[in-house]
C-alpha cells in the first residue's frame, strides 16, 4: 500500500473504528450505572470523548496494522471498570452489562449499512465513494466487535453473559479462566482458529444486516 494510498485508508477509517471501540466500552459503563455501579460515572469513562478510552496499541496500532496487512479487522479500547459487586443483583446485572457493548456494535453496524444504501444510491460519487468506504468499515469493526466479544470466553462479554447465565458451580468454574483468558485469545488470533471461527459469523450477520435494510 502506497503512502498516499494508506493516509487516505486511514482518515477514511478513523471514524468508524473510533466509534465502533469507543461506544462499545461507554456502553458497559452507562448500564453499569443503570444498574448500581458508578465506577464508570467516577472516573468519566461513560463519555463519547475518544481521549477517554483510546488504548495506544488496541485502538490506534492493531486496527492500523490489520488495514495494511489485511486479516480480520479488529481492536480494543482500554476497558470500562465495572464493580459487579456494587451492581444491585451482581450476577443477574452482569448479562445486562455485558451485553451493553455487543448491543452498541450491532445498532452501529445497522446504522453504517443504512448509510451504505443511501451513498450507493447518490448520483455524487464524489461524495458517495468515500462515505460507502466509511460505511463498508464501519460494518466490518462493528460487526466483528459483535461476534468476537460474544464468544464465551471471560474476560469477553460473552464469558460474562455466559458466567451470569450458568449455575453457580459451573460459572465460579468458567469465571476462573479470567485471568488468562486474554493470552487464549492472542493464541487463537495468531493462529487460524480465530479467523475460522469470526470469518463465517461475521459474514452471515453481514449478509443480515444488507437484507434487513434492502442493499
């Protein structure tokens, strides 16, 4: 990718990466809150100010590096404090808060299709071209967002959707993979487990979501 080539990719993603990493994490914080927690509130991290919850290497670098290189496009911000036992039912709000994030992406991943359908259909391409860029990315982070967070996996939201569904015995069993859940995640995208497992979901909640809006 030529230097011209990647500063264009790059002011043309930036938006939607940002939103898409961001909102996800101010998400978990503002149900966190709904629920009893204000661990969130207290430190400003329920804010749509990016500043807040950039991560150098998870919001800036790696969703970098996967637009040049190519491979599953994908980040982090830096994480949303949550005291679950400050939640009024810990284990009950836990699903509510975990599901915040995921819930974020999906309505975002809607939003940027709806706006894919009207860029495609402007007679401007001058604009049209570069906001079906923005949208065709805003889709791709979001979903992928969607999917991979979902996977039952702590500290990923779905580990914690899974850790408030199961019983108590078999969720004190899961909730202790936490501490090394993220070295098992790096270890799946380093090899082609992970991209096996997103790629088909990703694909289908893609294919969803140009029929739900008609592109």
């Amino acid at each position: 990718m030529q230097i011209n080539e990647l500063i264009q990719t790059v002011a043309i993603a930036a938006i939607p990466i940002l939103f898409a990493i961001t909102l996800h994490e101010a998400a978990h914080g503002y149900v966190a809150r709904h629920f009893g927690d204000n661990t969130a509130y207290l430190q400003g991290r329920i804010s749509l100010n990016p500043l807040r919850h950039i991560d150098p290497l998870g919001t800036v670098l790696l969703p970098l590096l996967t637009l040049v290189l190519g491979g599953v496009l994908f980040g982090w911000a830096k994480p949303v404090p949550v005291n679950f036992g400050a939640l009024r039912n810990p284990k009950k709000d836990m699903l509510w808060v975990a599901l915040a994030g995921p819930a974020s992406n999906l309505a975002m991943a809607f939003a940027w299709t709806v706006l894919f359908k009207f860029a495609s259909a402007s007679p401007d391409s001058y604009f049209a071209e570069p906001l079906m860029g923005m949208a065709v990315i805003g889709i791709k982070i979001n979903v992928v967002l969607l999917v991979l967070n979902l996977l039952p996996l702590p500290p990923l939201d779905g580990g914690r959707v899974a850790v408030s569904l199961l019983p108590h015995r078999q969720a004190y069993q899961l909730s202790r993979i936490e501490p090394y859940g993220m070295f098992i995640l790096i270890f799946l995208a380093i090899t082609p487990v992970l991209g096996r497992v997103l790629l088909p979901l990703v694909g289908l909640v893609e294919k969803f979501l140009f029929i739900l809006v008609g592109v």
